[in-house]
C-alpha cells in the first residue's frame, strides 16, 4: 500500500473513532462478507524422456499409458499433466463501504471502500488472494452546489474504462444542466487492480515490470442539455523513470434524444501515443413509452489498448469491425421476450501464414424469456451460440425463482455450455446447476447462501481425458450500520449533486 494511501487510510480511521454527536454528524457503514467453499480437480505436471514416447493415434507423441505430451526443441524430456487429487480451498472477502459526513464543514464527507481477501484453507489454493488487505478507495471530498473536490485513492470512469490513483481530483458544473469541466491527477494504479504496479503481486513479467508508478493526468469537459449531452476526455500516463508516456489517449461521447423514446448514442477514441484510432461505436435505440417493446441497432469498431510498459505494447493489435442488434417485447403481460446478434470481422493483420488457415469473422446470437406469472414467481430461460476465431461456444440457461416478499427469496438455477475448441486438443462440456436462498430479516441486514455444481468433460482422445468436476458452497452477511444512513439525512450538497454525470 502506498504511503498516500496509508495516511488516507489513517484519517478515515481517527475520523471514523470521533464520538456521532449531534444531528449533523453521521456515518454509514456497509459490511459485506462472503466465505466460499471449493473442491476441484487438481493435475500434476509429469515428464519422459524424449526415447520413451511412442507414437499415438493422432500421430503425436504419447506417454507408453496413453497421455499426449508436449516435446520441445531439442529438450531430452517431454512434458504432460496427469490428473491429480481433489484440491479444496476456502476463498474468504469481507468487504466495507464507509461513508462519514457532518464534520462541522458543509459539504465536507469522508468516503473509504476496502476489503480483505484470503485462503482459510490450510494449502492456500485460492489465486488473487497474495494482496490481503485492499483499499479500493479513501478520500474526502468536498461537495457544493457547484464545486467538487477529492483528495485520496479514487476511480474515475470515463471512455477508457476506470482509472485508479492516489492524488486529487476538481470538477465544476453550472447546474444540473451546462456546462460541466473536471481534471484529476495523480500516483496511477495498476488497470483493473487497487495496487500500484510496482506491487510484487502484479509481477508476471519481472524485468518487464515498472520500477515506478506511473504518473496519471485527466481533464474532462460536458455540455448537458434536454435534446443532446456531449462529453470530451483526455487521459495521460507517464513512467516518470524514463520521462516516457506510459499510454495517451482522447475521446468524445455523444448522446442525442431527437424524440420521445428515441436516441442515437456514439463515441470515438484516439491513441495519441500509438498514432491509431482506437475504438468506436453508434446505436440508435427505440424503447416505446408504454414499455412494451425496445429495439436497437448499431455499429461498433473494437480495438484494445495495451500500456506501452508491456511486452504487448511491442504488437500491433487487430480491430475487428461489428454490426449489432436487439429487440425485446411483451406480446402478453407476464411474458418478456429478448433476441440479440451480432456479426463481426477482424481487419486484415498484414501478415503471411501460407500453412495454416483460420477464420477472420465470427457471430454471437442468443434469445431468452422472462415469465412472470405473479409478483412472487419468476421463470427465466434462454439460449446463446458463438463462432469464432479459435473457439465457439453454445449452451442453455434457466433459472426459477420464488420471493413472496422482501424477507425470503428462492432460486434453482441450470445451465450448459460446449465449447468446441479449433486451436486445442480437446473441447469441453459442462453442466452447472444450484440453488440459493436469501433471507433478508430487516433492511440493515441479510443473508445468502448458495450452493452450485459444476459437471465438465474434456473430450480428448488420449488419456488426459478426465473430468473437472467441482463443487461450490458459500455463504454471504451484508451488514448495514449507521447513524442517519438513510438518504433524506445525507447533506443536501450531497442530494443536489448530479447522478450518472461526467467521469464521476
């Protein structure tokens, strides 16, 4: 954890321990916990000299009982996976979200989301649990009618996804509808983690991996109106060790609402430090005022982004061109009916393979239906199938469930899914069924738990052939604590700020 993050850290805990007194001091505080219990099929990674593997009936090589090996270069052993025994972890996370305002400022709050993670199982099975205590995010923030301001470990949303640092960020806005100006800046964090990249748990590559954090920077500008919103975002990164961009990228966002249930939503990217555009999309949607049908239709250009840190940033990723579309109706009261699909195509990648051939276009379907027959019951089902490079996938989807109110809720759920694999050895099959119960005995509390079966073959024509069935059991309490936690007692600077606005 970095040093920011540990004296923001330090602030929300001395802030959280001041004595609630008063109606304008309050905290709210949402504990959420979840212990599973696991069983799967482990493997053990064996090997044979090169001379002892005989030839198999694909035309490979073998192990004399039956396993396909994998031999390389001129290495004298090759190498396999036998099956090995059951393997049980117990992955636990307790996660909290802590919010304490009245602090004798108007406007002034504090704001902490973390969480522990961990393996109570004595072998410590469960990946992803190395980083045990996680701040997520710890600021304060001061909020006007017109003026925001954060200083911590926070997020921000925008085109390019969620963008995670330690440092401070300041927005202003006219009102809920004009104009709208943010910029932030700040120690980054790792994409998609709430470490910094420097962590040792984020350490596949080692000589490849940043020295230091990367330096982030921000600026945002909106216009909302009643027809149109628009929004502009520029985002730099920098590895301040070698004063080198790290990625740099802007966007636009537009959305425009020409009528009633009508509206035409795009976006574009450009990598400034790639020299490329990046992706881009436009859907025109239709959903009828009476709620009874919703339809749309759109174009997409999808390309990803790699930080020029990594080894990928070495390649030249492929696009790949999109058409897409949905519709979902009710000819019937209780009787909801979906269907999307979409088909794509990748841009040639300019290069020559004359031995083998593969595809460069796929398509994703699928259907559903949602049955309500009466406020306690629901019956949910559907259908999805795709085809593309490498893979494809198809299988069926179900659930029924059974709430008579706010205080229990019952559910058996079912599904399939093949995956014949065009670059693998083997294909899968699996049958995954479960059940959950959710008891709720007050608004401040509840209970869930759950229990599901996963049923896989791996359809192989050698002896590696074996099943991965596992099995899941957890159990989740969400806890609610505070004083004056419900929102009318929040502060009306708090009320009045605008929901799903710019970049947070």
């Amino acid at each position: 954890m970095s040093s920011l993050a540990r004296l923001v850290l330090g602030v929300i805990v001395v802030a959280s321990a001041l004595p609630v007194t008063g109606r304008a001091q309050a905290y709210r505080l949402r504990v959420d916990t979840r212990v599973q219990a696991v069983a799967y099929r482990g493997n053990t990674l064996d090997s044979i000299p090169v001379g002892d593997t005989v030839t198999g009936s694909t035309g490979g090589p073998v192990t004399r009982d039956g396993f396909a090996v994998t031999c390389i270069g001129s290495d004298p052993y090759c190498r396999f996976f036998r099956p090995g025994s059951v393997v049980h972890a117990a992955p636990v996370t307790a996660a909290a979200d802590f919010t304490l305002w009245g602090l004798g400022l108007p406007g002034l709050s504090i704001r902490a989301t973390g969480r522990l993670v961990g393996d109570l199982s004595s072998a410590h099975n469960w990946p992803g649990t190395d980083s045990h205590v996680q701040l997520l995010e710890g600021y304060a923030e001061y909020a006007a009618e017109h003026l925001t301001a954060q200083l911590g470990r926070q997020v921000v949303a925008s085109r390019f996804g969620f963008t995670g640092f330690d440092g401070g960020r300041l927005a202003y806005r006219t009102g809920q509808r004009g104009l709208e100006v943010a910029g932030y800046g700040g120690w980054g964090l790792a994409r998609g983690a709430a470490l910094p990249v420097t962590s040792p748990a984020l350490n596949p590559l080692d000589d490849f991996q940043p020295r230091q954090r990367q330096l982030v920077a921000g600026a945002g500008a909106g216009w909302v109106a009643e027809r149109f919103d628009v929004r502009l975002s520029y985002l730099r990164e920098v590895d301040p060790r070698v004063d080198y961009f790290v990625g740099e990228r802007a966007g636009v966002d537009l959305a425009v609402r020409p009528a009633a249930g009508w509206s035409l939503v795009g976006g574009a990217d450009y990598d400034l430090a790639a020299g490329w555009w990046g992706s881009a999309e436009g859907t025109l949607g239709y959903a009828d005022p009476s709620g009874r049908v919703a339809a749309t239709v759109g174009l997409r250009r999808y390309r990803p982004h790699f930080d020029l840190w990594t080894i990928w940033g070495a390649f030249s990723p492929v696009p790949y061109r999109a058409v897409q579309g949905s519709v979902a109706f009710t000819p019937v009261a209780p009787l909801r009916l979906r269907v999307r699909g979409e088909s794509y195509t990748f841009e040639d990648a300019d290069v020559s393979t004359p031995l083998v051939a593969y595809e460069t276009s796929g398509w994703r379907f699928a259907w559903g239906a949602t049955y309500t027959p009466s406020n306690a019951w629901t019956v949910d089902g559907g259908y999805h199938s795709e085809f593309g490079p490498g893979a494809s996938s198809r299988g069926f989807e179900g659930s029924v469930s059974y709430a008579p109110g706010e205080r229990v809720a019952l559910s058996v759920h079912a599904a399939t899914l093949d995956r014949p694999l065009e670059f693998r050895f083997d294909q899968s099959s699996l049958q995954l069924y479960g059940a959950e119960v959710l008891y709720r005995p007050s608004p401040r509390a509840s209970f869930h738990l759950d229990a599901s079966g996963y049923a896989e073959d791996r359809a192989r024509p050698d002896a590696a052939a074996f099943d991965w069935n596992q099995l899941r059991v957890s159990a989740r309490v969400v806890l609610l604590f505070g004083s004056g936690a419900d929102f009318a007692n929040l502060p009306p600077a708090v009320r009045r700020m605008p929901g799903g606005r710019m970049a947070r």
